[in-house]
C-alpha cells in the first residue's frame, strides 16, 4: 500500500485475503517491449479521450493506443506491471503500429485482475497507516506500534 500513484492521503484499507480457482493466466508486462507487444496485439483507439492529457506528458500528437482489456481477458486472467516496467514507463510515447501508447494509471508491482478467477479466502482485514515516527507504514488495525 506505500507504492500508489497518486496517493489520496488514505488512513485506512481493508484487504481481502484472495487465492486463485485455478492456475491464473498472467500477461507479465516487464519493460516498455512487453507494453507495446500487449497494445499491439489487442489495440484500442482513445485518441479522443487521451488526446490532450498524454500530449502534455509526452508531446505525441498523433493517434493514442490502449490495450483493449475485453479482448486480453480472452486470453489472459490478469496483467501484471513489474517494478521495472513502472520504472522505465511512465510519461513516454512508445511507437505503437498506427501511433503511440503510454502506460499511465499503474502503481508499481500493480496486478489488474480481468476474469472472475480469485475467490475470497478468509475475512476481510483492516489495516492503518501509521506516520507517527515520521515514517510511513501500515499494520493491521489495533496493533499494537512494535518501536521500530
């Protein structure tokens, strides 16, 4: 929960402990190559809607691609940004076929889930950030802070 793009200043979340019904199917984007191969295979015009935002980031003023995530969950349960991936990405045009992409709206390590394939495990846990040491961390609600 520390690496979040755009963090809202939440105090409180409540995560569901989750486990897959099978063997998930997980579309691992590692690098800008692994980003512009999932747009290309499964490309989705936003032009009009990313047009003005993503040209201020990165200057294109050409034609803007997505992948089109109706079409990846046909082959895929999930698609998971790496570390790396966030790194090397962020506010770059990459040349797609017929125009550019742009990964924008990922936290690092971000998985999005696209098909019905985790089931819930347990119960829902809240957990609590905690800044009084000046420090950002979370721990589950009512813990008790161990000094370090």
């Amino acid at each position: 929960m520390l690496l979040v793009e755009d963090d809202l200043g939440w105090s409180q979340a409540r995560v569901q402990p989750l486990r897959p019904v099978r063997p998930p199917r997980v579309y691992e984007v590692t690098g800008t190559a692994a980003w512009v191969e999932l747009v290309e295979r499964y490309p989705l015009e936003v032009t009009f809607s990313r047009r003005h935002d993503w040209w201020r980031t990165s200057r294109h003023s050409g034609r803007w691609f997505i992948p089109d995530w109706l079409a990846v969950a046909a082959d895929h349960d999930a698609v998971h940004l790496t570390v790396a991936a966030y790194l090397a990405t962020p506010g770059r045009a990459l040349a797609v076929e017929g125009g550019a992409t742009l990964v924008a709206g990922w936290d690092p390590d971000a998985t999005y889930w696209l098909t019905d394939v985790l089931t819930a495990d347990g119960e829902p846990l809240t957990w609590e950030r905690c800044d009084d040491d000046g420090t950002q961390r979370w721990r589950p609600a009512g813990a008790v802070a161990d000094g370090g």
